[in-house]
C-alpha cells in the first residue's frame, strides 16, 4: 500500500467515522438543546440498539433489515418512557438531570447483562459479505456493511434536517430550544415536543448501534468510548448547536482517524480531550454556540 | 454543652466502640472490606469538600489515582512508604492545582465535563506509557506499611487487622481537620460561594481562590486516599480510577446527602452495606446503584440525611389531616 492509498483508505475511513458520529452527536444535542438534559444513557441507547439487532438477527433469526426497524422501534420506547419517567420531572435542573440519566445507563447495562449473559462473545456474522474497492483500487477497501452506516446516517440526517427546517412541527421544536417559555405562550406543548425529540434521538442512537452492531463487539460497556466522542463533539460545536455538532463531528471524526491510523489510538484520544479543554478555555461556547449571559 | 451536643458526643462514642470492637468479630474478607469502606469515607468527604463550593468534579477519582500512582512510584525508588503516602497526597494536590487553572475557567455543566476530559487525559496517559506507569496492567509489587523499631516492635500492616486500626486512626484524623475545615472561617466563605456566588464577589471573596483552595484540598486527601489504597492492595491498574469508580463517588455523596457532613459517610456506608450484601449477584450490583440513585433523585433530593426530618414533616401532615378530618365531622 502506498502512501497515496493509505490516505484515500484513511480519508474514506473517516467519512464512516463522521457520518457515524454525526447522528449520534446530533441525538445527544438535540435533547440538550430542547430540555438542557445531558443525557449520559445515550450510549447506553445506543448500546441497546446493537444488542437487539443481534439478538432478533442472529438468534431469532429475523431478517436483517427488520431487525434493525425493531431495535429502533425498541430504543425509541425506552426513551419515550426515560423522558416521561425521569426528565420530565428534572425539567430545567441540569445536575438532577444528569444524575438520573446516569442512573439510568446503569440499570440499562445491567439489564442486558441480566437478559443475555455477560462474557459471551456476542457474534455476528455481516449481512453484507462484500467489499468495495474504492475507484477499482485493488488495496483500497470497504466493506459495504460500512457503507451501509454511511448510507443509513446519511439518510437520517437529510431526513431530520428536511424535518426540522420544512415542517410545522420541525420549527415548533426549533422555537421551543430557542426559548421554551415563548414558544409555550404561542401555543407549542413543550412536553409534546420534549417527548417528539426523545423519540427521534433514541432512535438515532439506537438505529446507529443498529447498523454498527456487525462492526463492533457488542459489550454492556460498548457506548462509552462512542459517548466521550459525543462529548468531545458537542462541546466543540457549541452546547444545543446542531449545526456546530455536524461540523465538529466531521472535524473530530478526521482528526481521530488520522492520528489514529499514523500515531496510535490512545494518543489521539487524548489529543481529542486536550483539544477539548483547550476549546473549553479558549471559547466555552465552542465553534457555533450563542453567547451566554452570565 | 447543650443536649444536642451531648446526644452528638454520645453517638460518635457509640460508634467509635462498635469500630473498634469490630475487626474481632467480623470474618477476614469482611474486614477488607471495612478497610474500603474507610478509605472510601475519606474520598467521600473530601468530595464533599470540593462540592459545598458548588462545582462537582468528575476527575475525584483520578486525583485518588495520582496519589496512588505517586505514592507507589516513589515507594519503588525505594523510599518508605511512610514518606511516599504524604507525598502522593501532595502529588495530588499539586496535580488538582495545575488542573485548577483550566477548570475553574468554567463553571456548571462546562466544569463537570471540563474536569471529566482532564481525568480521563490523565488516565490514558497512564495506560498509553508502559515506562514507569505500566499500561494497562498498572503496578504490582507496591511494599506495605511496616513499623519497626528494631528488637522493640515490628509490626506488618500490610495484614488486615493492623491495617484496619491504621486507616480508622488516618480515617478519625482526616475527618477531624476536614470537620475543622468546613468549621473555620474557610468552610464558611465556601458554602457563601456556592450559595451566593454573585454577592460573596460583591464584598470582596475571590470566589476562584477559595475555589481552588477547595479543590487543591480535596485533591489531597483523596491523594492520600489513593496511596493508602496502593499500600494495601499493592497492586494498582487505571481501571481502578475510571468513569465508573468517579460515578460511585457522586452516587454515594448524593444518595447520603451533600447539605450535612455526615451524608456522604451515611450514604456511603449504607451503600457499601447493601452493596456487600449483593455479593453473589455481582454484575447487578451497577444496576441497584442506578435504581437508587433515580429514586434518590426523584423522592429525596436532599440525600439519606434528609430523611428523618422528612419522616417527621410526613408525620406531622398525616396528624394534622386527621384532626382536620375529625373537624369536618363534628
């Protein structure tokens, strides 16, 4: 392999990354940015997402792509029930809501480790078997299981931003993370579009533990590296940014995949956490946020 | 003395008898994890140190580590563990005050992952670099305590029951000045920063210094913590020191209550009872914490401490509907 092929191979490798990245970053941003919750069980959504699929794919025996709807399906029930359980009642107290998002991806690892033993190896075997060799270079290659991420994140995006800019109900959330009071006197039920964005960011995360569930081991503990990579991006983007977190997601994705495939992959997660700090010091309210009065 | 102090002064007693009677009593694996529970204390309530300021830290955890790693490092140079145990805590210390400098920059949410990304930093750093902190497998071989006085006394504390009185006697020690602390005129102005930010800056506090004198004071204790851990298990690796142990800390300081002193010992404490308890079901033991820990959130915000004056607030309104009831009927 050459070093032109390596950087293509690279290159290529972090678009995954991104696109990845990207729909889980944005999950996460969304609830920060309609109910000031920061929720730490969405790795464990996520997490959730991939234990599914493989349970329903490869011991059940369901059809991929069924699978993959039903996780989603099942993500986005225990979020609509964390959000009227647990977040509802924090509403507005940053802290509690933390604490009891944290509570909750405990009692969420456990319970797969409960439902599905711990230790075994949980193996799957692809649906997609082939590989892509990007512009017919023979060294260059993806398999199309990652292919598909990008295919499937890319498609929820356009989607939640067609929905978010296009529709009644995308502006009424957009109103009520602009300011939940006003949109409230205008008519906007705020527990109804809390509850609309828990849907749609446990889906997110859980349809990304889905279509990653074939690339990964699937372990209890598997969100959280993917969450420290989700904080990373969310405060370099800007808190509630979700434009701030695509474009960070893509930065970040490079940066860690870069430094990974030359340097090595704890170096370049620590480089990640400096570059955050030095953000957190250099401008708290990172590459897009609002400026914040004190 | 007033009764209050007395019924105070009379619980401590009680409760330093059954500790000192208990190391004879209790079966040897128990009394492990006795030693835990006091090193634990000390974490908890040098965390609550840090917290009455009114910033939670989520890098407590790897400052605990710091010391250990320190304390072990130098004790393989080779220098007494009884010098190195100080030094890890001034190790920690020295680490929180440097970390002091980015952190307390931010404040809230900023601050909580702010100090997140910095631990866990340092914590890659000790799994990254196999020269001298050993990667992932971490340290084996720490030396113990031993006190020897020649033909006079030798003692190995690295044995449980020696051990067990020295970290109650480190334990008493630390909760005193840490008492102390919150007592003087520091402990005053911090909970005048955490509860008064804007007003303490008004008539002259310099809210970032007392801060920071908080966090750095913290950091040493929860260093020494971390040395006295090294020292008896001898053996240290990062997972020790990860997201999950830092998660059990705030657990067990907000389940007990972080408005009075004795909340994180209670919640702690409590905690580590029932969590003993669990001992055959061990990897549900996570998911019980976070079943307390929402319920905690949602029914008892002010921890375990809380509870008795809710009990009577609950008794008083059940006493007052019955009367009301009863008036209705006449």
């Amino acid at each position: 392999m050459t070093d032109l092929e390596l950087i293509l191979q690279t290159v290529l490798n972090s678009l995954i990354a991104s696109s990845f990245t990207a729909i889980f970053a944005v999950g996460l941003v969304l609830i920060f940015g309609i109910m000031q919750i920061v929720n730490f069980a969405h790795g464990a959504l996520y997490m959730v997402g991939a234990y599914a699929t493989w349970y329903l794919y490869a011991e059940v025996g369901l059809p991929f792509f069924a699978s993959i709807v039903l996780a989603t399906l099942l993500t986005m029930a225990i979020g609509l029930l964390m959000e009227r359980a647990l977040f509802r009642p924090m509403r507005g107290n940053l802290f509690g809501g933390l604490i009891v998002s944290v509570g909750m991806m405990f009692v969420l690892e456990v319970l797969v480790v409960y439902l599905f033993g711990q230790g075994l190896m949980k193996n799957m075997t692809p649906y997609f078997k082939e590989s892509w060799h990007a512009f017919g270079i023979e060294s260059v290659t993806i398999s199309h299981s990652r292919l598909f991420v990008f295919a499937i994140a890319a498609f929820i995006l356009v989607t939640f931003w067609l929905f978010m800019s296009r529709t009644r109900l995308g502006w009424a959330m957009r109103a009520c993370a602009q300011n939940p009071e006003a949109a409230a006197l205008q008519g906007i039920g705020i527990g109804k579009i809390s509850m609309l964005a828990m849907a749609i960011s446990a889906a997110m995360a859980g349809m990304g533990g889905a279509v990653m569930s074939p690339l990964v081991r699937i372990t209890p503990q598997m969100g959280h590296p993917v969450l420290v990579t989700a904080f990373i991006v969310m405060i370099v983007g800007g808190m509630g940014s979700i434009e701030g977190a695509l474009i960070a997601a893509v930065a970040y994705s490079f940066f860690h995949t870069f430094v990974t495939t030359y340097i090595g992959g704890e170096i370049a997660t620590i480089l990640g956490l400096a570059l955050m700090l030095l953000v957190l010091i250099v401008k708290p309210t990172g590459i897009m946020g609002a400026r914040e009065s004190v | 003395m007033s009764r209050r102090t007395c019924l105070n002064a009379a619980g401590i007693a009680v409760v330093l008898a059954v500790i000192c009677v208990l190391p004879f009593v209790v079966r040897p694996y128990q009394l492990d994890f006795l030693i835990f529970l006091f090193i634990n204390v000390i974490l908890v309530v040098s965390y609550r140190l840090i917290a009455i300021t009114g910033e939670f830290s989520l890098a407590h955890a790897v400052i605990m580590g710091v010391g250990a790693y320190a304390s072990a490092l130098l004790a393989s140079l080779p220098i007494s563990p009884w010098i190195s145990m100080p030094l890890g805590g001034v190790a920690a210390a020295v680490i929180a005050y440097i970390l002091s400098f980015p952190l307390f920059r931010m404040k809230g949410f900023y601050f909580l992952i702010g100090s997140f990304a910095a631990a866990e930093a340092i914590r890659l750093c000790w799994v990254q670099f196999n020269d001298p902190f050993g990667g992932f497998r971490g340290l084996r071989g720490i030396p113990v305590l031993e006190i020897d006085l020649g033909d006079l006394l030798y003692l190995d504390l690295g044995a449980p029951v020696p051990y067990y009185f020295f970290a109650m006697i480190v334990g008493l020690i630390f909760l005193t000045v840490m008492y102390r602390i919150e007592h003087s005129r520091f402990g005053f102005v911090f909970h005048a920063v955490h509860h008064k930010d804007t007003l303490a800056q008004s008539v002259g506090v310099d809210v970032r210094r007392y801060r920071t004198i908080a966090f750095v004071t913290g950091g040493f204790f929860a260093g020494i913590a971390g040395a006295m851990l090294a020292h008896y298990v001898t053996a240290i690796n990062p997972g020790l020191f990860g997201l999950k142990q830092m998660l059990f800390v705030l657990v067990w300081v907000l389940v007990g209550g972080l408005g009075h002193f004795a909340g994180p010992i209670i919640g702690v404490t409590v905690l580590s009872i029932i969590d003993e308890s669990l001992r055959g079901l061990d990897e549900l033991r996570p998911g019980f914490y976070g079943l307390v820990l929402i319920a905690t959130m949602l029914f008892l915000p002010d921890g375990l401490v809380s509870l008795p004056r809710k009990v009577m607030q609950w008794l008083v309104w059940l006493r007052k509907r019955g009367e009301g009831a009863l008036a209705r009927r006449e």
